[in-house]
C-alpha cells in the first residue's frame, strides 16, 4: 500500500479562509511539503499544527519529488501546500502529481481558496470561459508569443502580476490588445482588498501618477464576437467578390453554398453577392 498525496489550499490572506477539513489533513499527515517553510511555520502555529515539514519548492521540484514519492511508497500520507492559495496553480504541485500518477498513487485535493477565482468571480468581467494565464513569461519571445495569442483571445483572461512590474505589464498588455476593459484585483481577502473596474488606458494613466502596492491578479476582457466578425470581414476588402466565389467553388463547392459562405465571411447577405455577381 502507498500514501496518499494530498494537495491542500491555504488562504491567500484572511486566515479564516482555512477550512476545517485542511486543518485537519495537515495535523493528520506524516509529513507537509511547503514551499516556504519559514512562511508556513506561522500558519502552522497558528491553527496548533505540528506535523514536521520539508521544503517543496520551484527549485528542488523535481529532485525532491522523488523523494516524496519514496516517502509514499513507504505508506506516509504527504500534504503539499504553497505560501498561498491551492498547489499547482502558479505553484509548485503540478510535476509532483504527475509522478505520482505514473507511480500509482492516489491524489485528493483539499478544496479551498485560489487568487484566479476570487478574482474572476468578483470582477464583474465575464465568467462562464476564462483563460489563466498566471504570471507572464520573462523569456522575450515567450512573452511576445503569449500576448500575440491573448490578442486573439475572446475569454477573459486572468493575469497575475507583482507591484514592481505591473506598471510595465499593463503597458504592454494595451500596446498587444488594445484598450480592453480589465478589472484590477489588489490585496485579495486582505485588509486593503480593492478591486477597480477601468480599461487598459486609464489604468495606465492612474498607474504614472501613483505607484503599485501589493500584489495584484488582473481580470482582463477577451476579444467580442463584433471584433472578430470586423476583422474577419476585413480580411476580405482586397479580395473581389468573384475571387472570393472561385475559393470556395474550387473546393468542391456547388454556387448556392459558395454564394452562403461568401456573405457570411463579410457580413452581408446572400442576396448581396448575388446581385454583385448579377
């Protein structure tokens, strides 16, 4: 028999976020990987739970990793948590679990918060499809690849993001996108909570004349149906309307289906293209 690995959420700020059952999971395993134990020590304290600790971080993750998975092997209950919010999201978790399905070993999530759905869900941006993007890349090229597919995007998109660089970010995400809406999530569940509704462009107006504090998850509004219905209608202004036919007629097409797509690509209607061939 293995252990279980439990993947524990902590809260993100209010400690009265803390589940009943978390508590309980991390007084009843063998062992906790924290990613930060210093920073954990005083959570632990403060709910009066002293399972011993080993540190589970980005650095070590995947050689420690192995050793966790011995430790299961061995039949000890492992839990991982974070500095704040659930394993695996934006944190260290993600290799460990797929180890541990490679080696048989059961996961169960302890359910609690995460900074992305408290932010989504009171950012009064849409909710039902959303992307998460985390923090962005510093590789270049993979941060221009990330920002040329979110301008594409037509879910809202979640960004997190440190004080120290939000002013840049935000730069960048209204030169790539455009003037989106975007609504600004500072110190989440905190003292200081705030959430601001605004655009790209005023948000880097307010941003020049006062300085980031505290850290921040940025909801950002995905492309509309009508932007992209503009722009695929504006891929076919340098096209005429029979060359436009003939792609379609050259694919097997019959007239009749050719005319329909025709219209749909620029938003016309059928009875336009076919007086325009008229």
């Amino acid at each position: 028999m293995s252990g279980i690995l439990y993947l524990v959420a902590t809260p993100i700020g209010n400690l009265e976020d803390m589940t009943y059952r978390a508590v309980r999971i991390l007084q009843e395993v063998d062992l906790i990987a924290a990613e930060d134990t210093r920073n954990s020590l005083k959570l632990l304290q403060h709910f009066e739970i002293s399972t011993p600790m080993t540190s589970y971080h980005e650095f070590n993750k995947i050689e420690k990793a192995r050793t966790l998975i011995e430790k299961l092997h061995d039949d000890q209950n492992i839990a991982v948590i974070t500095d704040a919010g659930t394993p695996g999201i934006s944190d260290p978790g993600e290799e460990l679990v797929k180890m541990c399905y490679d080696e048989g070993i059961e996961v169960l999530t302890i359910p609690g918060a995460a900074a992305c759905i408290t932010a989504i869900t009171s950012s009064g941006q849409a909710c039902r499809r959303f992307s998460f993007e985390a923090f962005l890349p510093k590789d270049k090229k993979d941060r221009a690849r990330v920002l040329e597919e979110m301008a594409r995007e037509t879910r809202t998109m979640i960004v997190y993001e440190s004080p120290h660089h939000l002013k840049a970010t935000l730069a960048e995400l209204e030169e790539c996108l455009g003037n989106r809406d975007i609504t600004i999530c500072r110190e989440l569940t905190k003292k200081y909570e705030e959430k601001v509704k605004t655009t790209l462009s005023d948000a880097n107006a307010f941003y020049k004349e006062n300085d980031p504090r505290g850290e921040y998850v940025l909801v950002i509004a995905g492309k509309s149906k009508t932007q992209v219905q503009q722009e695929e209608q504006m891929k076919w202004e340098n096209v005429s309307i029979e060359e436009h036919m003939e792609i379609y007629l050259s694919q097997g097409m019959d007239k009749k289906a050719a005319m329909k797509a025709v219209a749909k690509d620029r938003g016309v209607s059928k009875r336009d293209i076919y007086q325009a061939l008229l």
